[in-house]
C-alpha cells in the first residue's frame, strides 16, 4: 500500500525523469485507503483529488472549471465602442493570455489551460462588418503568445511574425470584414500545442443588414488530450464534456435558433455537428446570407465554421452530437429541450 507520502514522492521522481525526457507533464494514478487518489503534474505544482475519474456521464458536470458553458452559450463581446469623425465604430477589446491555470476538464481530471481571458474557450468577440476592431492583447504567461484572426488584415495585424513575450503587448488593429463567422487562435509554434491546451475562441462578423432576430448561440467544438499522446480523451462543445446532456439548453419550439459553430478540434482530422428530430440551414463560413445546403449533418475540418439555422416544429428533448460516434462517446453530446413558446 503506498502511503500519499510516497506517492507524492514517486510522483515527482517520476515528474523529473519525465521533465528530462521532455515530457511535460503525468498523472499517477493509485489505490489509497481505498479511495482513488490522483496526482498530477503540469510541471507547475501538483493537484490532488479523490472520486469518481475517468466517467463523465457519472457527472452532472458542474466541477469547477474556468468556464461556464451555459452562460458561455449565448455571450456576445462587443468591446468598448466609440464612433470616428468619419462615422465608423471603433470596438476595442483586452484579451489576456495565460497558460499556467487548471481547469477540471472532467471530474478528476485536471489539465493545464492555456487561455484568453481565463476561459477554455475564449469569449466570443462580435462586430459589425466595416467597424474598426482594436484588439490589446497582453501576455501574461510564461511562453510567448499571439492573436492570430482569420479573416482580412494587414500581414502585421496577422498574429504570426509578431511574437509577444510573457509581459509584453501588442495592439491588433484591423476593420471587420467580411461577415461571417471565425476563429481567432494563438499562432506561436508548435502551433499544435498552442491550440490544444485552449488559446482559441469564436469572432463573429455581423451583415450591415442584420440577420432576423434569433435565439444565437456560439458552439466552439474542442477536445483535450489529458495524457499527452496527441490523441483527445475528451470532446466538448464549449469546454466541458457532456455539459449539455446534463444541462439541457432550453430553446423554444417555433423560435428561430442560430448556431455560430467553429471546429478548433486539435488532433484529429474532422469533427461534425448532427440534429435529431430537425433540419438546419447551413451557410458555410457565415458569408453569405443564402443557405449553402438543408441538412442535419455537417463536417467541419479544424479552424472550419458554419452558421446553422432551424426551428423546432415539436416539443420535446432532442439530441445534437458529433456523428463522429467515438467523439460522441467522449464527451461531444448535448440535448436541446424544445417547449412552448
Ligand atoms: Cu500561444
């Protein structure tokens, strides 16, 4: 029987070999008096917790995390506005990057998050196409870091030649075009690594003639490889797996739905988005206002978006995952809960 001691002893043994190695970081995983004991290692201090592990369908969830995805859902950043001589809105907005937090991926399961603001993924930035967007990004961590946007800009507004070094800043400055929906991710080398461990959100470009009202949302789909094989153990839309199962997003039956949706999965070659009960309109990028395809299905390869569009037509609850079945199983399922308007 190992006493915590030892194990936390092994565990740093371990740690130093590893660290040597290169590998950044484990978890030891032992029998302690009967209870599951995890320690593990980011190669920034050493977390302990005890319980259910490996099981997230045991779960409702809810562990403590740096992200709330049902508030995550439907938040929209518009910046601080102000309006130019000429007419044209300026949006400014401060995003800090960081990489030595722990989230709780799933229960048990500690992974170290690099992130924008605190949250895994980052919040949703939103303008109107033709605003000036100032981005201030500073560096809190201890890699570099960028901000790299898809979409039209200048080469040095692009977040790759630019390196920013912990405790250093950049102002990003470029207009909003062309509507639609993108990603904006850390560009730093490895490029892989960067992304995976969460430095990523969701842009969003409205038309000058805004879309009809609807209930919006943003649905970033992601995974985490939490033992370090470059294959993810978990899938999630919004940060955390199976949260929607267990928190079904309430929508009402008749009432327009619009789905911002932005593969940033790391790792694996596709991800898709499938409805039960229902058909979408999907407009691929988000750039034009004509639907692309009526479908229920769509796959999206990394840093690939679409806009969907339905409406319910029967109550009840209805599933959406990825039909990517062992992404499903891992975590990438939610339920949306239709009732009378
Ligand atoms: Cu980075």
């Amino acid at each position: 029987m190992f006493s915590p001691r030892l194990l936390i002893i092994s565990a740093i043994a371990v740690a130093l070999v590893s660290s040597a190695l290169g590998v950044s970081s484990l978890y030891v995983n032992a029998q302690n008096n009967g209870e599951e004991k995890i320690v593990i290692s980011h190669g920034l201090g050493y977390y302990e917790t005890t319980g259910d592990v490996l099981d997230p369908t045991s779960s409702d969830g809810t562990a403590s995390t740096g992200i709330d995805p049902m508030t995550y859902l439907r938040s929209f950043n518009y910046g601080r506005t102000s309006t130019l001589e000429n007419g044209v809105v300026v949006r400014e907005f401060t995003l800090i990057a960081d990489d030595r937090q722990t989230m709780e991926v799933s229960p048990g399961i500690f992974y170290n998050v690099w992130s924008f603001n605190g949250t895994v993924p980052a919040p949703t930035l939103r303008a109107t196409e033709g605003d000036l967007i100032k981005i201030n990004f500073i560096n809190n961590g201890t890699r570099p870091h960028t901000i790299h946007t898809h979409g039209i800009h200048k080469a040095e507004m692009d977040g790759v030649f630019e390196i920013i070094n912990p405790g250093g800043g950049f102002q990003y400055e470029f207009y909003a075009e062309k509507f639609g929906v993108y990603p904006f991710h850390c560009h730093v080398m490895p490029l892989e690594e960067h992304i995976s461990h969460g430095l990523y959100g969701a842009y969003v470009v409205d038309p000058k003639t805004p879309r009809p009202p609807a209930d919006e949302m943003v649905m970033i789909m992601n995974g985490y490889d939490t033992d370090f094989d470059t294959e993810n153990n978990f899938y999630t839309v919004n940060g955390i797996p199976y949260y929607y199962m267990h928190h079904p997003i309430q929508i009402e039956k008749d009432r327009l739905v619009r789905v911002y949706l932005v593969n940033m999965l790391e790792f694996d070659q596709i991800n898709n988005f499938h409805l039960h009960g229902n058909l979408y309109n999907l407009y691929r990028s988000g750039t034009s206002l004509t639907p692309n395809e009526l479908t229920d299905m769509v796959t999206l390869s990394q840093g690939e978006r679409a806009v969907l569009e339905f409406s319910y037509k029967y109550t009840g609850q209805y599933m959406f995952h990825a039909h990517k079945t062992e992404f499903a199983e891992k975590g990438w399922t939610g339920l949306f809960s239709v009732r009378e308007g």
